[in-house]
C-alpha cells in the first residue's frame, strides 16, 4: 500500500538506484497518473522525464474496455485487439469514429504537455525507463512498449509500483527489464493500493514537466 504517487514514485526510485548508471536515458511517463510517479524518480535519480501519450479505444456501451490502442507519433500507431473486435461484430464505421475521437484528445495532449514535439523520434539507441502509477489489464502499456520498441532504443525498462502477475509475465516478455514493487493477489483495481489515489489533473502534468 502506497500513501500517494508521490510516495509510490520514491519508493520506485530506490529500487531502480540498483540499475546504475542512467546515462544515455530517458524516464516516459504514461500521462495522466504515471506523471507524479515519474516526476519523483527522474528528480532523484536526475533522469531528463517526458511522456509518451496513449490513448485507449473503448468498446461500444463500455469505454473501459479496451479494443485497442493509438499511440502518439508520425503518423500515431492504431493498435487493435482483432479478436475483440470480431467477437463483438464492431463495425468499421464505430471503430473510424473512436479513433478520431482519441486521435483528437491526443492532439490536444500533445500540444498542452510538449508543443507537439515528437519525443518517439528521439529515444534510438536511448535506455528508456517506462513509468505509469499501476497496471490493470496492461493493455495501454503494452501499446505503448509496442511503439517505444519500433523506435529501437538501447533498452527498455518498464517500473510500476503496482501490478497483478498476469501483467509482470506479459510484460517480461516486451520489455527488457520489468521492476514491479508490489504484486496482491487478488488484483481488484490499481486504486485500492493507494490511500489517496486522486485524479491528476492536466495542469500538475503540465506543472511536473516544466520542471525538466
């Protein structure tokens, strides 16, 4: 159990002192939850932090369940869980009209956290660090390992403070090195191992990544 992100992001960033040097690297958080978490490991660890934006394509009549992914870059990377989409008989025209939606509030992301800097372009040869504040399902994570990996970085280490082992072995085959705090089971929601798990707001992201 974690106070905040901000105890969460320490914590974190104790157990990755153990993987020094950090040079050559890069902390991406996974906006909006995994910023705070990020911020107090770059700051500790004196690590330049930025954020790689993903945006989940929900379902029809139930948006927390994932069908797919768009990952920001240039062009954004469109990512669909084909057999889902199958099963659920979803129609191209609901899948063209979500992913404009998303693509649209992943524009606006862009613009409000970095001018619309392409940061995908930047990491080749990179030790990139990949932080967000929890994993459920993992499917926004694992979009986003997808896309970080295209971009061919030296390696790529993914850090959570909190996850189910279903996601620690899935991730361990994407990333190169997975560090995981705690792993209860059973996993309810990344939420309820946090004693204050408040909505980060644009305007802290956008605060935090200022400072770098």
């Amino acid at each position: 159990m974690f106070k905040d992100r901000v105890d969460a992001g320490k914590k974190l960033a104790e157990k990755l002192k153990e993987l020094e040097p950090f040079e050559n690297s890069i902390i991406l958080a996974l906006p909006r939850g995994g910023v705070p978490v990020a911020y107090e490991v770059a700051k500790i660890l004196n690590i330049p932090l930025d954020v790689i934006i993903v945006r989940k394509l929900g379902a029809p009549l139930n948006e927390e369940f994932a069908i797919g992914s768009l990952v920001e870059g240039n062009p954004e990377r469109v990512i669909l869980n084909e057999d889902v989409i199958r099963k659920l008989g979803i129609e191209k025209k609901y899948l063209d009209e979500v992913i404009n939606k998303e693509r649209n509030e992943l524009h606006r992301r862009e613009e409000l956290y970095r001018k619309s800097q392409n940061i995908l372009s930047t990491i080749k040869n990179k030790k990139v660090i990949l932080i967000d504040d929890g994993v459920a399902t993992g499917y926004t994570i694992k979009a986003a390992l997808t896309a970080i990996r295209e971009q061919e970085p030296s390696s790529i280490i993914v850090a959570l403070p909190v996850a189910p082992l279903d996601a620690l072995r899935e991730l361990d085959r994407l990333a190169d090195q997975v560090i995981i705090l705690e792993t209860p089971e059973p996993f309810w929601a990344v939420g309820a191992h946090y004693k204050y798990f408040n909505q980060t707001s644009d305007t802290e992201v956008v605060k935090l990544l200022n400072q770098f």
